[in-house]
C-alpha cells in the first residue's frame, strides 16, 4: 500500500486535471414531482419573480390562479397555475420569471452503550471540546425532515435545553408539541453536529456529534419520505432569514440536492441562499450524491459563495489515515459557470448518528440500524452536517468572524490527500482544498482566500455575474486557466495568498474562454418551457428504492480511486 500525507498547507496554486468515469451513483438522493396532467387541468405548482412579491401575488390572482407561498426573500411567491395562465403570465408587465416547482432531496447505515462516532477525533473536534470549545453560544439552523426528540439532541453537553424554536415550511406553521420526525434524515444530520453523548467519561468525553453544545433551530422543508421542493425550502430559508436575530441563527445546514436547470444567479432556490449569506448567515450545502463525474454538484451547492462540502470514507480506521479515499458518491465539478466544487471534503462514509428505529431509514434498512439509537448512513448530507458542526466550533471561538472568513479559514486549514511525491491523490474539482480539520480551523489566521473578484451585491441585483477559472481541454480533461507549470505540487513555496487563484472569480462575459466542446447541452434543459416540458416526469411521488443502497462495503468496493492511493 503506498503510503500518503494529508499535507497541511495555509492559498495555493493549481493546474489539475480531472478523469472522467469512476464509478456509479451511490448514497440517498429523493425527490418528489408534482402530478400528471395536460393542457390546463391539472395546475402545477410554480414560482412567479417580479419587482416584490406583492406585485407577483396581485399578477397571479390576476389571471385567476392560488398563491401558495410568500417568498419575499426572492421578490416571490408560489403559485398553483395551470399552463395557459403561465403564458399569459409571461406577458404581464412585471413579472420577471417563472420557474418550476423544482423537485429537492434529502443529500445522503452495542444497544445498552453509547457508540464512539469516530469523526470528532478524526477532526480533532475532541481536542477542542476539552478546553471548551463546543458550540456554546451558537445557533445552527437545519433545513431538513425534522428532529427526533432524543434527549442527546434536546439537550446540550452541560445539560440545557438548546431547541430554540421548530418550524414547518410546508404548512407554514410552527411544529406542534405532538410533531413527530418519521423520515430520520434530518435526525441523523442533526446528530452529526450536535449530538451531547457521551462515549467516553466525564473527566475525558467522547461526545458523538461534533458540537455537542451548540443551540438549534429545527426547519422541517421534507416530508418522511426525504422528499422536498423549491417552495417549501425557499420558504424555510426565507423563514430562517427573518428569524435570525431572534434565535442568533450563525449557521444554516442544507442536506439537500437538485440538479442544475440555469445558470446559478437565475435559480430560486440560490437566490434564497445568496440572500442568506449576505445576511451574514454561513451556508454549508451538500456536495450532492451525484457523482463521481466532473459537472455534477447540485444546487444550491454550486452558488459559489457558500461552502460546499464532499465525501470522504475513513475506511472503518478513524485512528489510521492511510487507506482513506474519496467516496465513490461524492459530486464532482466544476460549475457549469467554471467554478470548483466542492470546497472541502469530510467524512460522510458510515457515519454513525442518532435515528429512531420507527422511523422510515431504519424501516427500509434495518441492517444499519443498532436496534436502539445508532443508524449508519453514507452520504454528502453527512459530509455537510460534519462542516456545520465545525463551523459552530469557529464561530464560538471567534464570533466576529464574517461569512467570507469562516469559508478562508476552513479551506486554509484543510488538508489536501496528496502521496509520497507531494502530487495531488484527487483533483481540485474532486477534493478542493482537501479535508477538513477542525482544530486548525478553529485557530487558522487567514481571511482572503474565498470568494475573491466576486460581489455578490452586484450578483443579486443581476447587475454582474461571475466565472471562475475552470475549462476544458480538447482532450476532454479540465483545468484551471492562469496557472502553468507544476503548481500543483504542494511545496512550502506554494502558500496561502496571492497564488491562491483557483478561488479568484471572473466577470461572466461573452468573451469567456469556454471551449466549444465545453459539455452545456445534453445534460442540460436550460430553457424557460422546462416548466411543462413533455419530458418533464411529473411522478406521483419518488419513494426509497432499492435503488438506494445502503450498504457500506458497496460504497466502497465501488470507489476506484481511494483518498490514499494504493499500490
């Protein structure tokens, strides 16, 4: 087995190329549509942009149809239409875009013992929580399927009661006392960052989640099946927005996963999550469960501003990073706007978190269920869950930090898998900066290595729209332009600053350096008729399949590549 580093490193320089076909989709992606109809019976869900929502509400009542959704985050509203109203929609004055209801998916298998979960340690997160940091003071926001009552998760490591406030996005409503979390999706998100058990002792714990002190804020945008859509998490987010002072919401969690339709500055559902992070709210996304392929990361994780996380296996060895490797499922970039995704990775194979056994997961997976608390599950929603976790631990340490800071020091401080010869074990678009480690992140000085060239202020008024410095070869490869030579090698020559182009924005523009090979059109229906398009699969509903493999020696097997290359 070749032996590799997990290289520290403070911005650097790259020029990566990126193979093509690793292996096949793996992990928990979910959806569900709208149903099947024709001409003007029966109408679809849409989302109607204008100059504010009042104008968008008032235009569609206009024409006879239901507002369903206040979405004033995005100058918005949800709407039931039937297709004849959408094109007389399209014609009123005002009205700037209407867009489908986009289906989302959740991103991501010892009874009488507390189980040891592994990734703290594998982070470091453990040594922090020894001298008190551990999420105190620090409200996360998760956008999931809800939360299991579970006393680990109700209750903070010294014992307080950190569920700030619940809210359900599909029904508008506050979650009633007698709100049950059937899917476990979200429960195992949340316990990943803030689970308070304790596997070891009180003079030296153990805890399971990686901020086991941090506050909650529970958003329930994705019913027991995982199965979501844009109006009901836009709503959630616009929700979480307006609430952010009162709860000291720092951090929003979104498990979740869509496959691009536009450009990333005209989705509603970035929109939504721009307008969090100019707020001042961190975004971790998921990478998505789509990959290994270049091109692959869902929205919202390809808004460039926000922080998008991958998958990365420990190989069942938390203490040994030597056989660690890249998981199979992970989405890869870049965007289709030249950015690369994911920022960082994290652990997101086999994580062990908190679900109930009613719930649906366990019901259809017994086999990853301990009989009692624990479920095993892989995916980038994990990977997310675990960056959340740290960010809380970032943001205790230092709570002025800004948005753009937070996303520097995490990339700064990750730790790129590279082998014996210092070259690069995965690509940029595959690793980013590498994986993530909390304890540098927590102590990491650097500041402007994210988002840099970009202005989201002129990005949200559709003033100017940006690119990054991805394209592609003639031979099908991708690279980053500007960089030349081996940069890549990860010498003490090449720090954290001005040679750290990779994250360096350009102003999107016709003259934009895309080859004409460039992959924009199979795989993309970017066009406004995608609405009612006759391809367009409005399904019943989009269950757990067998499809959905949850199996951990599958997600392996299935990983050509490994984080640390083998002999």
């Amino acid at each position: 087995m070749k032996r590799i580093k997990h290289q520290t490193s403070s911005c650097r320089s790259w020029r990566i190329f990126l193979p093509l076909g690793l292996a096949a989709l793996l992990g928990l992606s979910v959806a569900l549509f709208g149903t099947p109809g024709a001409g003007d019976s029966p109408s679809k869900s849409v989302i109607v942009q204008a100059a504010d929502a009042r104008v968008a509400a008032n235009a569609v009542r206009g024409v006879g149809g239901e507002v369903t959704h206040e979405l004033g985050i995005i100058n918005a509203v949800g709407a039931e239409l039937t297709p004849r109203q959408v094109e007389t929609l399209r014609s009123t004055p005002g009205i700037k875009r209407i867009d489908a209801d986009h289906a989302v998916g959740v991103s991501g298998g010892n009874p009488a013992n507390i189980a040891d979960t592994g990734y703290p340690t594998l982070l470091g997160a453990d040594r922090l929580h020894q001298v008190g940091i551990d999420g105190s003071g620090v409200t996360v926001a998760v956008l999931d399927t809800g939360l299991w009552h579970h006393k680990a998760l109700d209750e903070g490591r010294d014992g307080h009661s950190r569920i700030l406030a619940e809210y359900d996005a599909i029904k508008n409503e506050s979650l009633g006392s007698k709100y049950t979390e059937w899917s476990g999706h979200g429960s195992h998100v949340t316990s990943i960052i803030l689970s308070s058990n304790n596997a070891g002792s009180k003079t030296d714990p153990l805890y399971n989640g990686i901020a086991p002190n941090a506050d909650v804020v529970v958003v329930r945008a994705f019913n027991s099946a995982g199965a979501g859509t844009y109006l009901d998490v836009i709503r959630g987010i616009d929700w979480v927005v307006a609430n952010k002072d009162q709860y000291g919401i720092r951090v929003l969690n979104l498990s979740l996963s869509a496959k691009p339709r536009s450009h990333y500055w005209d989705d509603p559902l970035n929109q939504a999550v721009m307008a969090a992070w100019k707020e001042g709210i961190v975004i971790v996304a998921s990478a998505g469960n789509s990959g290994p392929d270049a091109m692959t990361i869902g929205v919202p994780g390809n808004v460039p501003y926000v922080i998008t996380v991958g998958a990365m296996s420990d190989n069942y060895t938390p203490t040994d990073g030597t056989d660690d490797f890249l998981a199979s499922f992970s989405a890869a970039g870049p965007t289709a706007e030249g950015f690369v995704k994911p920022e960082i990775v994290a652990p997101g194979g086999h994580v062990l978190g908190l679900m109930r056994k009613s719930s649906v997961i366990p019901h259809l997976h017994p086999e990853f269920h301990d009989g009692t608390q624990y479920f095993t599950m892989s995916g980038t929603s994990q990977s997310a869950a675990v960056v959340s976790g740290v960010v809380a631990l970032m943001l205790q340490s230092d709570p002025s930090l800004t948005v753009d800071q937070v996303k520097s020091r995490l990339m700064s401080s990750a730790r790129p898998a590279v082998d014996d010869s210092g070259k690069l074990a995965y690509t940029v678009f595959q690793q980013g900066a590498g994986m993530v480690n909390a304890y540098d992140a927590v102590f990491a000085t650097g500041s402007e290595c994210a988002n840099r060239g970009l202005s989201i202020d002129l990005d949200r008024a559709n003033v100017q729209h940006f690119g990054g410095r991805a394209n592609r070869a003639a031979d099908g490869s991708y690279y980053l332009m500007g960089l030349e030579g081996d940069a890549y090698l990860w010498g003490d020559a090449y720090l954290w600053g001005d040679a750290y182009l990779w994250s360096d924005a350009y102003l999107w523009a016709d003259a934009y350096l895309w080859a004409d090979a460039y992959l924009w059109s199979d795989g993309y229906n970017w066009y406004e008729d995608a609405v009612y398009s006759e391809g367009y699969l409005w399904a019943d509903a989009y269950l757990w399949g067998d499809a959905y493999l949850w199996s951990d020696g599958m997600t392996e097997a299935m990983a050509i590549n490994t984080w640390v290359p083998q002999l």
